[in-house]
C-alpha cells in the first residue's frame, strides 16, 4: 500500500510508518442482498438477519427478524455499516448473521481489530454520507464504500489506538450517564412541582413549608357560585337585548363535577369543571381535503398537535398559515386560549402566544378571567394527563374527547392564591429550564468531544 497512491485532503498529515489506503485494500467488503421475502421470520428460525440502521444498538445490533435461507453473510466481528438512507451509520456484528441490500459487511485483513476500522468509520462518516446520491432515497454503492481513502497504522499502533479510545470513550460514557440521569431527575423534578401546586402543597418561596393561602382570599366554592349566577344574569340580558323573553328559553347549566371518590382539597378549594370556568370547544377545519391549497399560504397562524406538544407550555412559534378562505372554514382562537389535544398526542397542552386557528384534533378553553387562571389550569391538566381516570366520570377512556374534558373535575383555589401559585410554579421552572438547558449544552459537548477523540485518533495524535 503506497502512501501517494491515493488522493485524499489529509495526505500531507499521517505520521511516519501510517500510509493511506482504501477500504478495499484494508479489507474485504461484502454487499448485502435481501434473500426473498419468505424466508424471514420472527421466531428465531436460522441466522439473524439485520435490514438497518432500524435494528442498531450503541455497538452491537440486536435482532428482530431471523433468515432461514441466508445469501449474504457477515461474521462475528464483521463491522456493519448502512449503505441506504441512512448512509453512514455503523455497528459491530455479534455472530455470523445475514445481511439485506441496506447494509455492508467490512471484514478487516491481516489480524488489523475489528474496532480500529468500526472507529475509522465513525470518524469519517460524515464524508462516506457525503458521497450518497438518489432521488428516492440515498445510498452509496459498493464502488464507493471500495473506494473510501482511509488511514492505516502499524499494526501495533492500530491496538494502541483502539485501547486509548475505549479509555476515553468509558470515561466520556460515565459523564453523559450521569447528565442524563440529571435531566430525568430535573424532569421528575418538574412533575414534583406541578403536582405540589394542584394538591395546594406547594412551598413558599422561602421554602418554609407555608400554603401560599391566605385567610384573606375568597373561598373558591363562593366565588365560582357568584360566576355563575353572573353568567346566567348575562345570558337573561343577552336575551332580552335581542327581544326575546329569558323565561321562555332554556339555560344551559355548565355540568358540575362528579363528586364521588375525590380527593380532599386543601381549605378554600373547591372541584369544579372546565365549563364552570370558561368556554370549552373543539377546533373547526370542516374543509375535505385538509390538505387543499386554498386553505393556506394567508396571516392567520394554524396550528397542529405537534407544535402544542414541542411548546412547553405557550406557543411562540408556527409553521402553517390559514388564508381567508381557510379562516371561513374554522374558528380564530384569541391569544390566552389553551389548547388541549385530543388525536395523536393525547391531553398535551399549551396557551396561544397570538390569535390563531386549529382543527377538530385539538380542544380550546377560554378562561373566565374573573374565575380562573388559565396557566393553573394548564399545570392542573399536564399532572392530570397519565392519571385521567381518578379526575374523570368510571366511564372515561383513555382516549379523551370533548365530553371527557367537560367532565373531568378540576381543583380550583382561590383567585388571588391561583396568581400566587402561578408565580411561584414558573419561578421554579425557569430555574429548571436554566439547569436542563446547561445539560443539554454539555451533552452536545460530550458528541462534539466524542468526535474530536476520533479526529485525533486518526491523524495519530492520540497516542504516541
């Protein structure tokens, strides 16, 4: 193997006694072929067989189907790396196993460890996906994956590499373990939280284990009563205003609570529903076909179960418009409204951040400001969200629709100490997005180091 045989960005950089080479020369490669379709099967019948990326672990793949008619085979120590979309990634196979046309067996020669070139590839993967091509999906061919310019160490220097790498990469694992296991104390942290404040058991910000109520603050019960006399006075007017005679109409009461088997509330609370609070209605998109062109591309911002799911509590961002004609077919919800999703991602939760539309896959509450505040109802409702049953009617399922949500019992404190508990919820929650926020940077710094311990590995600057 010569070391100006091939043209390669790096070729000035190799330490004396590395040459470059290509993967071809290094080893021996063969393509994967999907055997037909037949002969798979998924209770362990013949030798695993691997499709793709789909059945990767950290380092080792782990089966899902079985091939009792084998065509390609890869063996024990064989390096795996996906040659269909997507194109890059690699693994190391545990036993003799078969491979699909998604993926390629790199068999390394002359005694060099399987490892040194499963971290050579990881170190060049972003090139190798470089080289893809396809309209349909992207792949590389075996001329490619052939080609692919690559540096070779000594052999003795190939173990010293590959033993410094395992090094640093355990002690790197250790450190991202442990950010993780921060983050998921964070977000039991934040479940904490949120549950303290609708049991009324949240601290004072001095942490002197007080009820943020007062003695002062209007009983819930007597408040939501005077709401509710005073929807129906306005409802009486409403009539009246337009001629019509309130005692010959029908009033709707809002549905009050089931009260059987719920939990005790701290002194001042009371159970109420959402319809006692406010409007409750779902999103409007009655066009056929959603997707028709004429329902967007206008300034009315439409949003969807995913960008609720992604808002963490209010929604700032969208990525589709409605246009007038898309707006005549719905509904424009005020900023302030909160929206509950029914479909897809089941009881997520955000406020509007601005006027906007959404369809019948999402749920709209407009609070009575006077009665509550809507950001404590959102707390309540992301607690109440794996545990809908012990809120809801024995008939409830566990997929909720509109009549689930109407009456599902919503605790309600006073006014005044609703506001308090708001404030300190988020002030907790801000210092918990500070902290998640530092741990995710950490963890992308981790991948970023991860890499550079690649870098160095390969331009023999890892060992001496």
């Amino acid at each position: 193997m010569s070391n100006n045989s091939h043209n390669s960005p790096h070729t000035a950089d190799l330490p004396a006694g590395w040459v470059w080479t290509t993967l071809d020369e290094a080893c021996d490669i063969i393509m994967g072929q999907s055997p037909p379709s037949e002969t798979y099967n998924t209770e362990g019948v013949g030798l695993p067989f691997y499709q793709g990326k789909a059945e990767f672990g950290d380092l080792y793949p782990t089966p899902v189907k079985w091939c009792s008619q084998p065509g390609k085979i890869a063996e024990a120590g064989d390096v795996l790396i996906t040659v269909r979309a997507p194109v890059g990634p690699t693994n190391l196979c545990r036993e003799k196993s078969c491979i699909g046309r998604g993926l390629a067996a790199i068999r390394p020669k002359d005694g060099m460890p399987s490892l040194y070139i499963l971290y050579l590839l990881r170190n060049v993967a972003d090139e190798i996906a470089g080289k893809a091509t396809g309209t349909t999906f992207s792949a590389i061919s075996g001329k490619v994956l052939r080609d692919q310019v690559v540096p070779l160490a000594p052999t003795a220097e190939q173990h010293r590499i590959v033993a410094k790498i395992e090094e640093q990469f355990t002690r790197l694992d250790a450190g991202v373990v442990a950010l993780k296991r921060a983050q998921t104390n964070l977000k039991r942290y934040k479940a904490a939280v949120l549950k303290a404040a609708c049991e009324g058991k949240l601290t004072d910000p001095k942490g002197f284990q007080k009820p943020l109520g007062s003695p002062d603050d209007e009983p819930a019960s007597e408040l939501l009563k005077r709401i509710l006399v005073e929807r129906r006075a306005k409802w009486a007017a409403d009539l009246r205003a337009k001629g019509k005679d309130p005692q010959k109409a029908k009033y709707e009461e809002p549905q009050a609570p089931d009260l059987d088997e719920l939990p005790e509330l701290p002194s001042g609370w009371c159970w109420t529903t959402l319809p006692q609070l406010g409007e409750l209605a779902r999103g409007k998109s009655k066009h056929r076909p959603r997707n028709e062109p004429r329902l967007f591309g206008g300034p009315y911002p439409f949003i969807q179960t995913g960008e609720i799911r992604q808002a963490d509590g209010v929604i700032a961002r969208y990525s589709e418009t409605y246009s007038e004609f898309g707006l005549a077919q719905s509904r424009l919800w005020r900023k302030g409204a909160l929206c509950i999703t029914i479909a897809a991602n089941i009881a997520e939760t955000a406020i509007l951040g601005f006027d906007a539309c959404f369809p019948d896959s999402v749920v709209g509450f407009v609070a009575d400001e006077s009665a509550c505040d809507v950001r404590f109802v959102e707390f309540f409702i992301r607690t109440a969200k794996e545990d809908l049953k012990r809120y809801a009617p024995a008939t409830a399922q566990k997929n909720i629709n509109l009549d689930t949500l109407q009456k599902l019992a919503v605790p309600l404190p006073p006014l005044a100490e609703q506001r308090r508990i708001v404030a300190e919820v988020e002030r907790r929650l801000s210092v918990v997005q500070e902290l998640d926020a530092t741990l995710t940077a950490n963890l992308a710094r981790a991948e970023r180091l991860r890499q550079s311990i690649l870098k160095r590995a390969f331009e023999g600057k890892l060992v001496p």
